[in-house]
C-alpha cells in the first residue's frame, strides 16, 4: 500500500472511543490555548486584512468566524480563525525532524466539524488525528533543510483528518491527500530575511486548500498518484524517502503524539524559549546591562540559521522579524526581566538603546544542542554566557522550558495565559464561560455556541 493509502486506512480506524484519558485531555488543553491564542491576535493587522479578503456566506454549509456575527464557507473560516492564532507566535510546537505548530490544525477541523453539524467529541478525534499524521511526517524527514516549509505536512493532516470528520471512505481520504499534497508546495522563504505578514498565514493557507481538496474528493475528484512514492512525487522531488509507520501510529493501544508537544510560555519562537529562561536567570545577577561587555547565545543548528543569523535579526523592522530573532528576544529578556506581548510592538523593537545594546550580542551553535535535537531529545536546548566589564562571567543553560513535555505547564498556568490572551477580546465573564465550554467541549453538541460567546 502507498503512504496515502496507509493514512487513509488509519484515519478511518480510529474513533473517540479509542482515545485515552490523556489524549482526551491533551486535545482539549490545546483547544483552549489556542483559542486564547485567536483571540489575543484577533485584532492583528493579518487577522484583518484576512477577514476582509474572506468570501462570507449564507450558504448552510458554513462555519463561524472567531470574533463576528458572520459565517464563512469552512476553507475560508479555517483559513481567517487560523491566522489569528498563528500571529502571536504563542501557539504550541512539536520537536521532530521537522518544526511544526500542530496547533494550527485546530481552528480548520472545527470549521469542517461544525460545516457538517458535527459535535465536540468529533472535534477532538479529528484534531488528535490531525496532530498524528503531521507530528509523525515531522519525525519521518526534515523539510527546512531542503527549503521547503512545514506547513506542507498541514496539507496531508487537514486533509485527512477533514475527510475523517465529513465521514468520507478510505479512498476518499487518499485522495483528498492526493488532492492537496500534489498541488500546494510552501518554500521555506517565507522563514528567513525580513519576515513578512504571511507567516501567520502560512498553514491556514495550507489547511483552506486542504479542506477544499477534502471537498473535492467527497465530491468524486481523484488526485495524482502515488503522491509520495511516484517517479515525480514528494520523496524524489521534497523531502528524500522516508518510512511511515501507520502501525505504530496512535489508537487504543498506542500513545497519541498530541501528548507530546511543546505549549510556549512566551510569545517568541520556540527555539528562543529556553535562551529567554536562560536570560531572565542571569538577570538577577546583574543590576544592569550597561554592566555587561559581552552576550554569547548557544543554540542548536536550527537556533542559528532560523532565529539566529542574518542581519535582519539584529535590525528587526517588523513584528514578525522581531519575534524571530533570537538576539533580540534575549536583548528584551536582559533588559525588561520579561517577554510578553508589549516586546513586540514597533515602538519597543525600534528601540534605540536596545537595538544599540544588541550589537555586543552573538549566537554560536552549540553541536551538542544539534546532536541533541537530531536524537530526538528537545528543540530549544540553549545557554547563556554573559561577560561583565569588570571581568564577571555569568553562565546558564536551559534543556527543557517551561511548556516542554518534559517540564509541562500546569492546567492553572495554561488557563493563566488563556485569561489573558482572551480579555483582550472579552469580557472576564464571557472569557470564564468560554473556557468552561472548552474544557467541556466532550460535551458539546453545536460548536456554534464557542464563537457565540466570543463574539
């Protein structure tokens, strides 16, 4: 059987009984944070440059959009609700091969799930199949380092787990896959240089054209194939051969890969989460940072070629820079003893004094941090050295950040930061009463009523 076809097998082989405990949990821990996620970047410039590009519809067949009175066609709902809670870069991360936000699965499996009239426990079987395929194609084979992005593996995740909650067959599902793998390859560009708005629109470009391509297959369209193994396909033209094991993918007996990723503490890519830890520890050694002489900033190989060299990174002019560049994210931890939504306002990343204070700033790999990662141990192990002008030397190491499944946040700390990411938008009642659905979302049977409340 091709890789296609294997995950099409899978996909409808699992249903919500089939989940643990655990993975019930886990899904909905990161519904909730990513909700909060949405609303704290609901008023983004991207947010609403999306919702204004969006076609809305009076069609039945229609799914809420976060934060309006209005519906959408679901590729289109999925496409403007996953922008918003992409922008803040505070959504989750999983360490494999490849870097990924599952996360941004989310919001498209709830527009199809509530286009199909479709209840909670379907939300979360088909997001803890979305988290599935795309944290296991991450462990399979590395895309960045061939210059294509990650959000291509969204394609084969959204798709399949869409296909899944609209019930079509298995050989739906394949082609569905087929549909949308062939025909909506990301480059990587969109990650280095100055960044632009259109990393937070990444995978829910991804995830619109995944839903359409789920439509077209139940439908009757059929796609290229074998869309991985063929003589023109992903492994000879993307990512290199790879194994894909549906067998150990998770079910009744198996472990779910939601369990294990990664909730972020601060708003910053991820590779930066143990570098902040680092820096906000060496702080309090320091009365100020016109002591310090010298900033050294370990990293492993991705640490330095995405968040950690090009010039860019030491002049950010754009939020999206700025939350990308691991210099100027210590800089911030060093100076403010915090990195929080304000760091990442032009004002704040404009900053002269900072930007001057940068310059005395590097980043080295740190080969054991690489070896580290390409093992399977963690993606943001970093260290700190801080020279002083009087000869100090200051230093800290971080393995695993608060949020690591290793070293996980607390349902307290996730709804902390969920209340603050929401009354942003809502009132605190209305952010209370919506966090009570979420953790009860099990229950749920018109998921309409989560974008009530957040309206």
């Amino acid at each position: 059987m091709t890789i296609a076809e294997n995950i099409a097998k899978y996909v409808n082989s699992v249903y919500y009984d089939d989940l643990s405990r655990e993975t019930v949990h886990s899904a909905k821990r990161l519904i909730l944070d990513t909700f909060g996620c949405a609303l704290g970047g609901a008023k983004s410039d991207p947010a609403e440059i999306a919702l204004k590009s969006i076609e809305y519809s009076k069609n039945p067949y229609s799914a809420s959009v976060l934060g309006s009175d209005r519906v959408a066609h679901p590729q289109f709902a999925a496409f403007a609700n996953g922008t918003m809670s992409r922008y803040l870069d505070f959504n989750d991360t999983y360490d494999g091969k490849e870097f990924s936000h599952p996360s941004d699965n989310i919001f498209p499996i709830i527009a199809v799930a509530e286009a199909e009239g479709k209840s909670g426990k379907d939300v979360i079987l088909g997001v803890a199949l979305a988290y599935e395929i795309q944290c296991r194609l991450a462990d399979a084979a590395s895309l960045w380092r061939k210059g294509w992005d990650h959000v291509i593996y969204g394609l084969v995740s959204v798709s399949a787990a869409s296909a899944r909650v609209m019930g079509l067959s298995e050989k739906q599902v394949e082609q569905a896959i087929n549909i949308s793998l062939n025909s909506h390859l990301t480059m990587r560009q969109l990650r280095v240089g100055e960044l632009s708005m259109w990393k937070a629109m990444a995978f829910s470009n991804s995830a619109r054209n995944a839903i359409f391509a789920a439509l077209l297959a139940k439908n009757g369209m059929t796609g290229p194939s074998p869309v991985f193994e063929g003589e023109m396909g992903f492994w000879n033209e993307v990512s290199g051969k790879f194994a894909l094991d549906t067998s150990k993918f998770g079910n009744s007996k198996n472990r779910f890969k939601i369990n294990d990723t990664l909730v972020k503490y601060f708003p910053a890519e991820t590779r930066s989460q143990s570098a902040i830890w680092c820096a906000l520890e060496a702080k309090r050694a320091i009365k100020s940072v016109d002591e310090i002489k010298s900033v050294e900033i370990g990293t492993n190989e991705g640490g330095l070629k995405i968040i950690g060299s090009g010039k860019e990174k030491w002049d950010p002019k754009t939020k999206e820079t700025a939350d990308h560049s691991l210099p100027y994210i210590v800089a911030v931890a060093l100076m403010d003893g915090d990195v929080d939504l304000k760091s990442f306002t032009e004002r704040r990343f404009r900053d002269k004094k900072t930007l001057e204070f940068m310059k005395c700033i590097t980043v080295k790999e740190r080969k054991e941090f690489t070896k580290l990662f390409d093992n399977g141990g963690t993606v943001n192990a970093a260290d700190l050295i801080v020279k002083l002008k009087n000869g100090t030397t200051i230093k800290r190491q971080v393995i695993h950040s608060r949020g690591h499944p290793k070293n996980r946040m607390t349902d307290n700390e996730l709804e902390e930061k969920f209340m603050k990411l929401a009354q942003i938008r809502l009132s605190r009642d209305k952010t209370d009463l919506l966090m009570h659905n979420l953790w009860n979302l099990e229950r749920l049977k018109e998921l309409n009523r989560l974008f009530l409340i957040a309206r």
